[in-house]
C-alpha cells in the first residue's frame, strides 16, 4: 500500500477499535455493527445482523493485503480455515458466494398435525413403519419423526460463543454444512522450498474442515500409539531427519497407519491412495514407495535401531511397571526365500532346515512385545538370553526382580547361575540328559489344586511339589549348585517338571503352571504378528558381509564322520561272515570231516582284521579333521541380512500391534463380545471413514456409524476413553477429540 502514496501514512485508529495490524483497526459498533478502519479512513462497515457484510469487509480486506490472513481470521474471531472458504466463495460467486444458504429442508414440512395424529393412530393399530408409510404417503424417518422415535441431535463439542463469530454459540463449521472430501491445503509452495532443503525437517500438518474423509477411524490409534512412546523416543534417539517435506513424526505416524492397515510394508503405499491418506496426515498427499524407502534408509544408516529398540522397551517399563513382573524370551527363526548365500538353520514350522535369520523376542506377562534383538547365526537361545541380560537389566532397573520363563530350548545350568547372580528370577522346563529319564514323582505326592488366572477363569491342576539341586559343571559358575523348586504337573499318566527360583509365598505352585503355560502367549502373537504385520517380511535387500573369522560346523566333519561310521559297519559284517563260516567249519554236514588248522583261521580272519585297520584310520582321519573351521574357508560369499531396517520396522510394528491391542482391551465392559471380536471391532473402526473437523486448538474426528448399533455404542465408549487422555496431534498443538455418529433408528 506504501507503494502507492507520495508518503508513507499514518498509522492512525480511533480509540475503542481494536489492532489488527498496523495502521488497521477493527470496531464494533453499538448496534452490533462493525467498521475497519484503514490508516485513519473507515474503508468497510456492516450494519448489525449482516452476516454477508462482515464477510464481506473480512474477504476486502484480506484482498487489499493491508493484514495477513491469520491477523484478519483472529480479529473477526474465525479459524483460517473459515477465511480461506469465505475467500474462496467471494471468488466464485462474488457477493452471493458469502450469503450462507438455509440448512435443513427447503420446503414446508409434510408433517401437518393432522397427519401426525393420523399416523400415531395406523400405529396404535398396529401396523408398521413400512405400512404406514405407504398409507400416509410419507417416508419411514417421517413416521419415526412423528412418532418420537428419532433422537435429537446432539449439540457439537467445543462450541465457540459469538466471539468466534458464530451465531448461536455454535463453531463456524457448525453454521455450515461441512463439505465432502474438500481439496486439501495447496503445499506447491512448500514443496519447492523442500527440493531445495529450504523448508527446514518438514511441513506441518494442516487439515481442512469436511465431511466423509476415508480412514479417518486411523486417527483412533493416536492416543494410544502416544502410550507405546515410539516417536518421542524416536526424536530422542534420533533427533531430526535431513531437510526435506516430510518430517520424522509424519513418517512414523504414516508407517503406524500403513501397518494397521494391514500394508506394513513400503510396497503396500501403492495399496491406499495417497490422498486418502494424506489427509489424514494434514498433507495433500502421503510420501509414497520411494520416499519411504528413502526415509526408512536414512534412520537405518545411522545405526541407532538397537538403541532405540532400547528406548521404546523403557519407555514401555515406565507406563507399564505391572506387566512386567514376568518376562517371556523365545527365539524366531525368519525364513529366508531369496537367493543370496545366508546361514541355514532349524525352522520349527517348515520342519526342515533352510536360509534363515535367528531373532530373540522379549514379551511382558501379557504377551506384548517389550524388545527384539537379532541374535548371531547358529547360536543358542542359551547364549542368546545370557547376552541379553544386561539390556533387560536396564530397561527394568536396578531395583526390579522379574521372572524370565524360557521353554527347554534355554536348558543351561550355566546360564541358570548367571541369571540369578544378576538379579532375575528364574522359570523353565526341565530337560533330561541325553539318553535318560527323569525321575518320575510318586503318586501319591500329587495334590488337585486350583488356580485363577489373569482371564478370570479358574483352572485345576494335579500337583507335586519338590526341591532339586542341580550342579554348575561349565563356565564362570562351575563347581556351584542351584537348588531350585520343582513343580511336577501330572496330565494323562505324562509328568512335566517345571523349575523355578521364585519362592513358594511369591508365586504359588499352580501358579507355577499357569505362568508357564501362558508362554504360548508369545507364541499367539508370533501367529498374530506375521498374519497382520508382516512379522517375517524381507523389508530391506542390503545385505551386509558375513563375519568370515566366524567358527561353523566344517562339512568334512560330518564326511569323516560318515566314514567311520561305514568302516564300523564293515567290520561289523565282516565279523558275523567270520563267526559264519567258523560255525559251519565246527559242525560239519552228517558222513564228512573237516580240519581247522591255524591257516584256515588266519585266511577267516585276514577280512576282519582288514575292516579293522580300515576302521582305526578312519578314526585317526576323523579326529584329525577340526570340528569347527573359519567362515571364510566355508563358504566366503555368505551375507547377513540388513539387521538396522529390519529393526526399524519391527518397533514401528511393534507400536502397531500395542496400539491396537490397547484400542482392544479398552472395549472390556463396553462390548460384550469384547475377548473374541475386539481386535476385529478395532479393525472396523480403523478404516471407518469421518469427518475431521479443526476449530482453534481442537481437532474433532467425528466417525460414521459402524456395521451394526453395538459396536457403534462400543466405539462411542471408546472414544469417551480416549477423550480424557487429551492427546495432541503429533508435531501440533491440537488437542484430539473424538465422537461417533448415531447409528440410524437408535439414540
């Protein structure tokens, strides 16, 4: 405006006019009226009751530049977003573009008196909705609207007073019929500034008010995806990624939502439309295949997975300490299927041996997911829980005693003794020697018992309970003993011995049991896990060198091995030939004679005394071929799967999972098919479609109505839950706030 005039003008406004920006004041006249005033000219003014001409002077005014928009929406009391629509109906329609039409029908009602007497009687007749409809001429709501059985709607949370300038003490977005699937925010602008790493980490959510948004049910999994702590502690581990549109909170917030989607691979973006999902993001659209790819390897590249694995399980200590009084460990064995040179092992569910990385899994009581760690081919689960005791000592703390409960797969008196010099209580299976038995329990020490789980359900258990000492014979512990409870289960004739440190005033004998038996809960989740999550998904093609100082199993072993072995059963025949034909030479046939003399032995022999000096050089061959060589006299092309991508994605689905499970177990007492169809229910609710509705420092999601009254009531529940934790959307300040629509024909 400067620009325009000879010299620079006053900024000068009449007393009582409020400050929009310099030079630029706002007043509001006694019959309810308003003028803006301009460097000391009132340039618009509207009369008391026209809402066109507020409107009007707000549009002018964000025309004529003299203030920015956010100044102009804060002065009239409006969000940016009202502005932005009142601009861009002025630009449509002109001064008709800023006339708000009348909601609700546009006619007389056909619901005269004497038509809703005439229905109130055909239903005390008894007829239905349907036949009365048909006889009145009317549709079925009518009938129910006449009738009272259609519920008032309910007022909309948050709702601004007049300030806000709004009629009613109604939101702007309330005076309005909310538009369907609007366009989002042009980001043209940032995305330029972005390619040239000007933008700074990213663009900041922004979400346009509107109606019928799909998946906006995601949203339902902020509070609780807040409570698995995985992006704070991502910033913390991580800090900030490189410049660029798409900042670390969008990307794990778009990674959550592609795996509760059931999509938790990159390659599953090309399976949601990315507008749909952008909106959900306050983006015009979400970062698709090569981005994410691009993202997830610069997180991989700084080889911080292991410690942010580390974080997510703290953080998951301090919200949960009760979950964490017992602990499950079990390896996951991740079959690989392409065609790179990788470590065979043991993969229980093939049944057979093949290319495959070795994981160790920690849960909490309740089979959550607590940490994973990629453990070293070929090694024990043993070795590998011995190993991981120091991180569980940190994520526990120094003053936590939990149980860990292993199956037998863990058997080592050794790593025994080193679970309980650091701290940690002990529960497992015990294993038999090789080649025995164990000792059974005589009858008549077994006691029937009952115990209450965790569930609610009361469970009998037929049991022994005794003491055992088991001797250290390897390792930093050997030559001590451990003397530890056994509690002896008896099923069908079966016993099953189980060992424990724990005394019997802190954990009961059967609830020896059910600790042990509620392992499989690890178990379930591994199902869970790689039937919605992709748990044994190939998320990363890099492949690292393998360790070629690294000791495995020498294949000449096994050949020497085999050689003996066949040199034994040489001998073997070759002796019973001897024995033969000596006893046929001892008892010869009725009317015949037959002389043994020393040659005759010595020629019966020469067979047997070759398969001998066959067998010991053999045995000398064998013992002089080492049992273990190098890796790099192996096999030297051999690799190692990328461990730092795999470990992104695996906390990134770990949050999932946790999420939806806590969405799940907050339906308990709201739906009373809760413990069967919960996660199904959450399924549902997340990819309902909503409105999204943002009002000054509140973001509404408002879903549609589910399948059916029940779980719409459930979900209503659920949102109520959700509302008191008063979560704010990542990287905002905006408080979210949940509702669910009524469900037709129901309050």
């Amino acid at each position: 405006m400067a620009g325009r005039l000879s010299q620079l003008p006053l900024p000068w406004i009449p007393d009582g006019a409020a400050e929009v920006a310099r030079g630029v004041g706002l007043e509001s006249l006694p019959d309810g009226g308003g003028a803006v005033w301009v460097h000391g000219l009132m340039t618009f003014c509207w009369d008391g009751g026209d809402e066109a001409g507020r409107r009007l002077a707000a549009v002018q005014l964000a025309e004529l530049k003299a203030a920015t928009q956010q100044q102009i929406a804060d002065a009239f009391g409006i969000g940016i977003v009202t502005l932005w629509r009142w601009l861009d109906g002025y630009r449509r329609g002109g001064l008709a573009g800023l006339v708000a039409g009348k909601r609700g029908p546009k006619g007389p009602s056909k619901l005269t008196p004497e038509l809703t007497e005439k229905i109130k009687e055909l239903a005390a007749a008894g007829k239905s909705q349907a036949a009365v409809a048909a006889a009145t001429g009317v549709s079925t709501f009518a009938v129910r609207a006449a009738l009272g059985r259609v519920p008032a709607r309910r007022p909309a949370p948050g709702a601004l007073g007049a300030a806000d300038g709004t009629a009613g003490g109604e939101p702007a977005w309330a005076q309005d019929e909310l538009p369907v699937l609007p366009g989002p925010v042009p980001r043209d602008g940032e995305r330029a500034l972005a390619r040239y790493g000007l933008l700074g980490e990213g663009a900041d959510p922004v979400f346009i008010p509107g109606a019928r948004y799909p998946l906006a049910g995601l949203l339902l999994a902020l509070p609780a995806l807040a409570g698995t702590g995985l992006i704070q502690t991502a910033r913390e581990v991580y800090g900030r990624l490189r410049n660029g549109f798409y900042s670390l909170e969008t990307m794990l917030v778009l990674l959550v939502f592609l795996a509760l989607l059931r999509e938790p691979r990159a390659e599953g973006a090309t399976r949601v439309p990315p507008s749909a999902l952008g909106r959900v993001l306050g983006l015009d659209r979400a970062p698709e295949v090569k981005t994410i790819r691009r993202k997830l390897g610069e997180l991989a590249a700084a080889g911080k997975a292991a410690d942010w694995q580390l974080a997510i399980a703290r953080r998951h200590a301090q919200e949960r300490p009760d979950t964490l009084g017992f602990l499950y460990i079990d390896g996951h064995t991740r079959a690989y299927f392409g065609t790179r040179q990788v470590q065979k092992m043991h993969v229980a569910r093939l049944k057979f041996p093949g290319p495959a990385t070795e994981e160790t899994w920690v849960t909490d009581d309740r089979g959550d997911p607590l940490l994973v760690v990629l453990a070293e081919p070929s090694s024990s689960l043993a070795a590998q829980i011995k190993t991981l005791l120091p991180q569980l000592r940190a994520v526990c703390g120094d003053g936590a005693r939990p149980v860990l409960c292993f199956d037998r797969g863990g058997w080592s008196p050794d790593l025994f003794a080193h679970i309980l010099a650091a701290g940690f209580g002990l529960l497992t299976y015990r294993k038999a020697e090789a080649g025995k038995d164990l000792p059974a329990i005589p009858g008549s020490q077994f006691t029937t018992v009952t115990w209450t789980g965790d569930d609610g359900r009361e469970r009998g258990y037929d049991l022994a309970e005794t003491e055992i000492t088991l001797p250290v014979t390897s390792g930093e512990h050997k030559g001590e003993e451990l003397t530890l409870r056994q509690v002896t289960r008896r099923d069908k004739d079966r016993q099953v011995h189980i060992l424990t440190s724990r005394d019997a005033a802190l954990l009961p004998a059967p609830a020896v049991i059910w600790r042990m038996t509620s392992r499989w809960r690890e178990e379930n989740y591994f199902r869970y896990a790689r039937a919605h999550f992709a748990l044994d998904a190939l998320d990363s093609y890099a492949v690292t060198p393998d360790d070629p100082a690294r000791l495995v199993p020498n294949p000449a072993k096994k050949t020497a091995s085999a050689t003996v072995t066949a040199a034994k059963k040489d001998l073997a025949a070759a002796g019973a030939a001897r024995e033969g034909k000596l006893a046929a030479l001892r008892s010869p046939a009725p009317g015949t004679t037959a002389v043994i003399t020393n040659a005759k032995l010595a020629e019966l022999d020469a067979p047997v005394d070759a398969a001998r000096r066959k067998l010991d050089a053999a045995r000398a061959a064998a013992r002089a071929v080492p049992a273990k060589i190098p890796l790099s006299q192996h096999n030297p092309d051999m690799v190692k799967l990328d461990a730092q991508t795999k470990l992104l994605t695996h906390a990134i689905r770990m949050a999932a999972y946790n999420a939806e499970t806590i969405l799940a177990r907050a339906l308990n007492g709201h739906y009373a098919r809760a413990g069967d169809e919960g996660y199904a229910l959450i399924r549902e609710a997340l990819t309902a479609s909503g409105d999204i509705i943002p009002d000054g420092g509140t973001l509404t999601i408002r879903l549609d109505p589910l399948t059916a009254p029940r779980r719409t009531r459930a979900i209503a529940a659920l949102c109520d839950q959700l509302n008191a934790t008063a979560t704010r959307y990542p990287g905002t300040q905006l408080t979210l706030r949940y509702e669910i629509k009524d469900h037709p024909g129901t309050t």
